[in-house]
C-alpha cells in the first residue's frame, strides 16, 4: 500500500522542517550530510559520507525509520543497532503525524539514532 499525496506532501514539508533545523553547515555537507527517503510506506533518514577508500562514493547510513499503519492512523517508530537490525523504539513506539516522527528523532533524548 502506498501512502497518499497528501501524506507524501506532509511527509515532505515535515522533512524539509527537520532538514533546516539539523542538517550540518553549508561548508561540511561534501563530509557528512542528512538525506530522507520515501519507499512505500517506510520513511528513511539517514546520514551521508564519503566512502572512507573511495571519497568520491558516497555512503548512507541508517538513522531511523518510520512506517505508517493505517489501520491504527499512527506512524511506528524504528532506530537501528549496531547489528544492522531495525527495532522498535520503546519509549514511544507510536506517533500520530509524521511531524512528531521529526521532532522525536531531532530530540534523540536516549542517543539511539544518532549514538
């Protein structure tokens, strides 16, 4: 099931907000920036670097996810351990809009999407 046009244009207003508010300075985004992704139902953050021996590959690293289920018509939350595995962020597992997916992962209060 994919997501709606309107929920893909919140998603991406909701986005752009995070981006503003977090991405790292203009002068260091060649070595670390912050990037979002909108597969199916998933939403994806994740960092991005230059591959260590090939600087002009660049890599994305996981950050956290967010899946929306609409029979409930909250988003659920995911971060990823250092085993590559997606799991349910425990402290609030739930949100309702895609804008507090954001602000949760902005805040990061236990370091598990950013360590």
């Amino acid at each position: 099931m994919a997501l709606t046009k309107e929920q893909i244009t919140e998603i991406e207003k909701a986005a752009a907000k995070y981006m503003y508010y977090n991405r790292p300075p203009l002068e260091i985004r060649d070595k670390l920036d912050l990037g979002y992704r909108i597969e199916g139902q998933n939403v994806y953050l994740f960092e991005i670097r230059p591959r260590w021996d090939k600087p002009e590959v660049k890599t994305e690293t996981p950050v956290a996810k967010t899946t929306y289920v609409k029979s409930q018509n909250q988003w659920k939350i995911y971060w990823m351990r250092s085993n590559l595995k997606w799991y349910h962020y425990e402290p609030v597992p739930y949100v309702k809009t895609i804008s507090d997916f954001f602000d949760l992962v902005a805040e990061d209060a236990l370091h598990c999407f950013f360590g």
